[in-house]
C-alpha cells in the first residue's frame, strides 16, 4: 500500500479533493485585497450598463434643466444638466421603467427600457408643461434596432429570450452565434475563450476550460463577444462569455421545472438499446425561489437547484466481465449498460443588500457536483471496465458597489475558484475487482476487448483567489474613464498513475502494482503561479462618433524551477546538472474600436487589437516534479523500454500565445423591425503551442511543450434579424471562413514521431481540424407571449477537413486535411403553452433536439471519408471474438447526437 499513499502528493499534505472552508482563504483573499487596493484601481468589467439621454419642453423643444430622472426600484436617479442631459451609471442589465419630473410638468414614465451591460441605453423625455395634478404619462419604450456604440461582434441574450429557446445549457446557446464551431470561436483553438460571472473570471487554468455550472435559469443576461474586445478583458485569444447573474425580486416567486425524456432513434445499429418512449433515458428537476429575505426586506435572495440525470447515447452489452480474458468464453449477463451517462446536481445563490442606497453588498455562491463516464469503444462488450469521473466545482464572489458620486462608482471583487477533478474504475486503488492491463486484449484487429479495465486513475484540483477593484468615472459627458488593476493566485495539484502487472504469471491477474513515487507512469505536481494585470480605458462618446480606446498589462510569474540542461532533466551525476528560475512573462496589449452612425439607421464600425494568453498549466508543468528541493522533468519511458518516445513534458518557459485582430462592420435597418450586419474580420495567430523531440544524454527521448505554432483566419458574416412583432421574429447569419495554420493538434510533432520513420510536420499553411468554409445559423419563433411559443433552431455547415489514407489515395503526394467530411445540419425545437390555475402559472412543454434525427459525421474513417464504413477493413482477416466488423466499425463516438425528446412542465408562481 506504500507505492499508493495520498500523503505523498501535496507537500504540506492533505487531500486534494475540495475543502470549502479552509482557514488560509480568508487570509490570502485579505492578503489579495491589500495587494490590489495599493494597486491602481481597475475599470469595471462587464456587469452594469448606462442610462443617458436629454429632457426637453414637449412644446418647445427646449432643454429642461433640473429635472430629475429615476429608475423605479432602484436607488439610481441624476437629474439633468443646464442643457436638459444627463446620465444614470451603475444600472445592472434589466427591463425598467423610469420616470422623468420637473415641477410644471407632467410627469412621464417610459416602460420596458432595457438596460444592456457596457452599453448606453439612450432614452429622451418629452415633457408637457400644460400638467395635471396626480396624472402621469406612461410611454412603452422601443428598442431601436441597431446598438450605435458597439465597436466589434457581439451578441446579447436576456433570459426572457432564453427561457424560449430549445437549449438546456448556455452552452447551446453560444454554439448557434455566428462564428463559432464546436466551441471554436473565429478559427481559433478550444480554450482560447474566457468565461466570466458577473465579470469575474471562472476558467480552469488547467485546460481553461470553465470551472463552474450555471444554469440557464440563474441567468439575467449573456454577452458573447466573438469579435475582438476591449481592455478589460484578458487571458483570451479568440472570444469572451460573460454571464450576468439575477439577482432577487421585490416580492416571493419561485417556479418548480420537471421534465423526462429520450433518445428516438432508429439507427440501433449504430445506437445500441435507444427508441424507448418511457421517459426514463433523461430526467430533470429544477427548483427556484426568489424574492426578499422575511423580516429583512432590505436583504433580497435568489436560489436554484438543479438534479439532473442522463443516461446518454452511448451504451454497452455485457458480454465479458471485467475477469474474463477468452473472447469465447464471456461470463456477462449480456445487459445494457449506460457508457456515457451524466448525473449533476447544482446549486446556486445570491445575496444582495443595500446597505446605503450608495452602496451595495452582494455574495454569490455556485456549487456543482457532477458524474460521468467517458465511452471507450473498445470496452463496448465489457462495460464495466471504464472510468467514472466525478467533479466538485464551488464558486464564490463577494461585491461590494459603492457610488461615490453621480459620475464616479466603485466595485471591489473578492472570489475564489475551485475545481476538483477525479477518476477510476473503483474508488480504492488496490480494490480487489482490479484486474492486470493485459487482461481481455483484443487479439485481432476491429475487435472488441473481452474483459479487462482501464487501469489509470487521476485526482487534480485547481483553485484560484481573486481580487479586484474596478472604478469608473464619467469625466465630462463625453468621457467615461476607467484604469484599474487585478490580482490572481493560482494553486494547481495534479495527480496521474497507471497500475501495471506486479508479476509475468498471467493466472495472477488481480495482483497489480502501481509506480514508485517520482518514478515512470507516476506524476505528481503542486504549483502556485500568479497573475497580475492593469488596463486604462476611455470610452469616448459624441453623437456621430463612439471610440473605445484602451491598453492592458498582463503580469504573468510561473513560479517554479527548472531543469537548466534540458539532456539531463532527471540530473544523472555523470552528466552536466542543474536548474533555474522559470521566467516572468509580460505583455502589453493596444486595443482600439470606433463606430460612427453613417445615417439615422446605420453604422459602421472598426476595431484592432493585441490578444495575449499563457499556455494552460498542463502544459506548463507536465511531468515537472520536486525531489528533495531539486525540480526534475521525468522523460524515463513508462514502459522502460531504452529509446522509446512516449512522453510529452511540460515547459514553464512558454511564451504567452498572441493573436492580432481586425474586425470592419457595418449594420443598417431596412424597414421597420429589420435590419442586417455586414462583417469582414482576419486574425494573425502567433505563438501557439506544439512539442519538440528531445534526447538525453543516456538516450531516452522525449517531447516537450514549446511555442512553435502559428495560423491566420480571415472570414465575412452576413446576418439579417426580424425583431419579434406581430407574432414572429427570425435571426439568420452566414459565415464564410478560412481557418488555416501549420497544425491543429499541441502534440502534432510528438504524434509524427510515433510512426516509423517519423512523418514530416507540414511545410505549408493547411486547413485546421475545425475549418468549416460555410456555416448557416437561423432561429425563427412565434406565438402570443403569455400564451403560446414556438421556436426553432438551426445549423448547418459544410464538412471540416479530414487525412485521406495514403494507401487509398491516388495523389502521390498529399497533405493533412485534405478532403471534406459530409456535411452537417441539425434543427432543434421547442413548442409550449401556458395558462394559469388559481394564480399558479402552468407551462407545459416539449423540446426535440435533432428533429429530423440527422446523422452528422464528425469523425470520419480516412479510407472513405465516411463513419460508417472503412475499406481497411477488407485486409483486416478473421475477428477473433463474438463480434462482426461491422459492429465495431460503427462507433456512436463518430456522429452527433441522435433525435431527442424532451416533455416537461413547470409551474410557476
């Protein structure tokens, strides 16, 4: 039991999985706080909007000096200028009204304003003079089509807008915006996007993946920006999300949101033991409530809770048990089994209080606890052999907003981030089920295992603490200043091993041993980087000019040693040693964006801009490892076998990734409720990361991480949108792109090493894995609101590109990517009716995810460019198992998700 002890692997012991409530939080929050309050203050970053406009004689025309102008249950208000302006700052994203009052005037209340984070809502009063005591004049605001101080592409979803769409996830909701394909935003690689919460980063330095769920119900709005993006924003190349959270209403209100579904398919070739109507393939229970604290009115929550239950698309047959080893002699019961199933619980909350109506004090709180497995074909017939994986996330911010003055605010952020990440097929290391890695092999290509389990297992824990203080000045009318500062302290553990056999004796195939600590197939690293950063913005608006001009600082110290001689990384003694201090990262980024209205109705705009981002942790410190207070690299081969090239390590020196944005835009309205957008953009990308082969000088060879990478993407976007009125609205938006660049994989080098002799990396600029020339979004709705919606969904897109087998191609000389996968297309439904039952609002629904139950190939086998036939397979001999070819070259991995459907209800109150 020695080889497997957890108090090994952090330095100042413990576990690694979550601890909510360590006392070293609250110190090093405190410790952030000071640090950033000696610091320069920074600009608030995308959580509240403004209000601006004019007050004039509804006779005249005049300006109205001194009339006050407030929003209806908020404590905001200005009142006007000697030139009848003014502007409210501060507003949290919302549907509002507000009122405008001068003594000898009528007052006037303009209804439905809506208020959209980092953009100015203009809104003017007409007041008449002739004023009748008690009466008050009501006008429903109109948004106007266009947004003229936007300087670059974005998109901005309420959740009323939300509520109506066929999605379970924001996700879904950013993958239909132009722009975007598989999560790539603009050609760019996964991870190249940074996730906000009330303008608080959540990514997972790990991978930059996001580290925290929030359900579509706990959001008030979305902002995604897919464009090139202002100051305030960093540790992003390629787009930015930002969730604005809800806060509490003024009076108790709550829903409660039940629904079952399945998977409908009649591809059971493909799909194994979907096509049942019963409603237990998905399950889900939603609970909100809303509304003031009783006895402290002052004091507003908002809470959601949410259980989910999905057996997914992928099943097995049990066949083998994980003993078994002979293809012809299976032990399974032959049942189905869920191979990738996916169960969550969520919880999440806000608080929020006045404690003055200049200062207001909010704490967030957003807990996941999440399991899954991942389907590995080859354990199709013996299921039970492969990983479950658990994740505990929590999210914590405390704000608190002060207004200082009608022009000047402050926010000061604290928060802190923690993922956990686990996974293994039992829960104890050295759990007697466990079987050697030989056990169940296939023995013939094509061909299922017969037995066996995966025998790696992983525990990794990321957590971030964060602080910031963010001002913003309105400095005359047509300058809102802002410069700040942010402080982040990282601690990322990482945990990975594989048992092995401990003897050659093939009956004792429960006896497994696992590698010594610091030892090949044994990883284990604790890091603590840090992050600084500081940008200086001005928002400059005239009434036919707005200009965002702004530059950022980005602080980066990876704070480990390293291996000075990069032959002798294990630092063998007859062999020149030694290490030294990874170095500090810095860089500064110009970013640029102007938008002039070119007519009442039109505007154009032009943005520029230097991105910047660190490599995720992983490929930092990969491999990287203390002994005794000297940092090795472990290259050693796993296998030990002397020469073999299996490792990839990481490397703390890695540059920060750049890429140089251009974006020109021009939107217009052509008639009432309709309007286009014109968009032409190209990316320089620079810096990506990819692996060199290395040699030591006893032989052993290994890859390492270093920035070798490079691309461009160059694109247009034409979208039209109907505003919703007279029951129908529609959004379309076409995408032209070329994603192009040296490689698409970081380990593209390691990967042409592993074939004998290597490949050759590519001399030339090729298609990436995600360049998809012609994609198609379009949602169209209609209905009566309050009565009945229906909405749908679609995408469609041609085939990314895909390696044509040499042997089946009849070009001698060929490239990577150089054929087309099929194309794609999916639509989505979601169709509801609402009614009311003794004051309790009813909603009943159904959503159909892949109506038309397309079959979209997103892997394809090289020899035909389809999934579901390969002509390798004519060589591949007789199977030695229970199985046919066929089925194992049908793998539900290679298509998309078959027909689903979803029957729900949620009462509301």
């Amino acid at each position: 039991m020695e080889l497997y002890n957890r108090s090994h692997r952090r330095p100042e012991g413990g576990s690694m999985t979550p601890d909510w409530r360590r006392p070293e939080t609250t110190l090093l929050l405190l410790v952030a706080v000071f640090a950033c309050l000696i610091a320069v203050p920074r600009l608030q970053a995308g959580t509240t909007g403004k209000i601006a406009g004019v007050v004039k004689d509804a006779k005249t025309g005049e300006p109205l000096p001194g009339a006050n102008v407030f929003i209806e249950g908020l404590p905001l208000g200005a009142a006007t200028d000697e030139d009848g302006t003014y502007f409210i700052l501060n507003v949290p994203p919302g549907t509002y009204a507000v009122t405008a009052q001068l003594i000898g005037y009528q007052t006037t209340k303009i209804t439905d304003v809506k208020v959209m984070v980092d953009l100015t809502t203009r809104l003017d009063f007409e007041l008449s003079p002739e004023a009748v005591e008690g009466e008050e004049v009501v006008v429903v605001a109109k948004r106007p089509m266009i947004q003229k101080d936007v300087v670059s592409t974005e998109v901005r979803v309420s959740k009323d807008e939300i509520q109506l769409m066929p999605v379970d996830n924001f996700n879904e909701v950013v993958e239909v915006q132009a722009g975007v394909v598989e999560g790539h935003f603009r050609g760019g690689r996964l991870g190249e996007v940074m996730y906000l919460v009330d303008g608080i980063p959540v990514n997972d330095n790990f991978n930059n993946a996001m580290a925290a769920t929030v359900e579509n119900s706990f959001i008030q709005e979305l902002q995604v920006i897919s464009g090139t993006f202002s100051a305030e924003y960093g540790q992003a190349m390629s787009g930015v999300v930002n969730i604005i959270t809800r806060e509490g209403s003024d009076r108790l209100e709550g829903h409660v949101n039940l629904y079952a579904g399945n998977y409908l398919t009649p591809h059971d070739k493909i799909f194994w033991n979907l096509g049942h109507a019963d409603g237990k393939d998905i399950q889900n229970l939603e609970l909100s409530l809303s509304g003031p604290v009783p006895l402290w009115k002052k004091l507003k929550f908002f809470v959601n809770s949410r259980l989910y239950d999905d057996n997914g698309r992928f099943y097995g047959r049990r066949v083998y048990t994980i003993e078994d080893d002979d293809p012809f002699q299976p032990h399974g019961d032959s049942a189905f089994v869920p191979m990738g199933n996916y169960k969550s619980f969520s919880l999440q909350g806000k608080l929020s209080y006045y404690l003055l109506p200049q200062v207001k004090l909010s704490y967030t709180v957003l807990l996941d606890d999440i399991e899954t497995k991942g389907y590995d074909h080859a354990f199709r017939l013996a299921p039970d052999g492969i990983k479950t994986h658990f994740q505990n996330k929590i999210h914590q911010n405390f704000i608190i907003n002060h207004t200082l003055s009608k022009s000047t605010f402050y926010t000061l952020k604290l928060a802190r981030t923690e993922a956990n990440y686990r996974g293994y097929v039992f829960e104890d290391p050295f759990d007697p089920r466990y079987v050697i890695p030989e056990r169940g092999n296939p023995r013939s290509g094509y061909t299922f295992r017969s037995g066996g389990n995966q025998s790696d297992r992983y525990d990794r824990t990321t957590t971030t603490y964060l602080s910031r203080l963010d001002v913003t000045s309105q400095f005359q009318r047509h300058h809102k200043l802002g410069l700040g500062a942010e402080f982040k302290q990282h601690e990322v553990e990482n945990f990975y091993t594989r048992f092995r056999a401990a003897s050659q004796d093939p009956t004792q195939y429960h006896d497994i041993v696992y590698p010594e600590p610091k030892s090949p197939g044994h990883e284990f690293y604790f890091k603590k980087p840090r992050e600084f950063a500081a940008y200086l913005q001005d928002v400059m608006e005239y009434e036919d000019l707005v200009v965002n001009a702004g530059v950022r600082f980005d602080y980066f110290d990876p704070n480990t040693e390293m291996p000075a001689d990069l032959r002798n990384p294990l630092f063998i003694p007859q062999f020149p040693s030694g290490e030294r201090r990874a170095r500090v990262k810095t860089q500064v980024s110009p970013r640029l964006g102007v938008a002039f209205p070119i007519s009442s109705q039109g505007v154009i705009h032009v943005s520029y801009g230097h991105f910047f981002q660190i490599p995720n942790f992983d490929q930092l410190y990969r491999g990287i490892f203390d002994d005794n207070g000297v940092t090795k690299t472990q290259v050693a081969s796993s296998t030990g076998e002397s020469g073999a090239l299996d490792v990839v390590v990481g490397n703390p020196d890695l540059r920060p990734q750049q890429t140089i944005s251009y974006e020109v835009g021009f939107k217009q309205v052509l008639i009432e409720n309709l309007a286009m957008e014109l968009t032409a953009y190209y990316r320089d990308i620079r810096n990506l990361v990819d692996t060199e082969i290395l040699e030591t000088y006893n032989g052993n060879k290994y890859a390492r991480f270093i920035n070798r990478d490079y691309g461009n993407v160059r694109g247009i976007i034409l979208s039209f949108e109907k505003r919703f009125a007279r029951h129908w609205g529609m959004r379309v938006d076409y995408t032209y792109q070329f994603a192009e660049g040296n490689a698409s994989d970081p380990q593209s080098v390691f990967q042409d090493n592993q074939s004998d002799p290597p490949n050759e990396p590519e001399k030339k600029m090729i298609r990436l894995d995600w360049d998809q020339r012609h994609t198609l979004n379009f949602s169209f709705a209609m209905g009566t609101p309050g009565n009945w919606n229906m909405t749908l969904l679609g995408k469609m897109g041609s085939g990314t590109p895909y390696t044509a087998d040499k042997f089946f191609n009849p070009v001698d000389i060929t490239f990577r990517n150089d054929r087309n996968k099929p194309a794609v297309y999916t639509f989505d439904l979601r169709a509801d009716k609402q009614f009311s039952f003794k004051g309790t609002r009813i909603t009943a629904y159904l959503f159909i995810d892949n109506l038309f139950d397309r079959l979209n190939e997103k892997i394809v086998y090289g020899s035909s460019g389809r999934a579901g036939f390969d002509y390798n397979t004519k060589f591949a001999g007789d199977i030695v198992g229970l199985h046919t070819i066929e089925e194992f070259v049908l793998n539900p991995a290679f298509y998309d998700p078959p027909r689903q459907f979803r029957v729900g209800i949620k009462f509301g109150f």
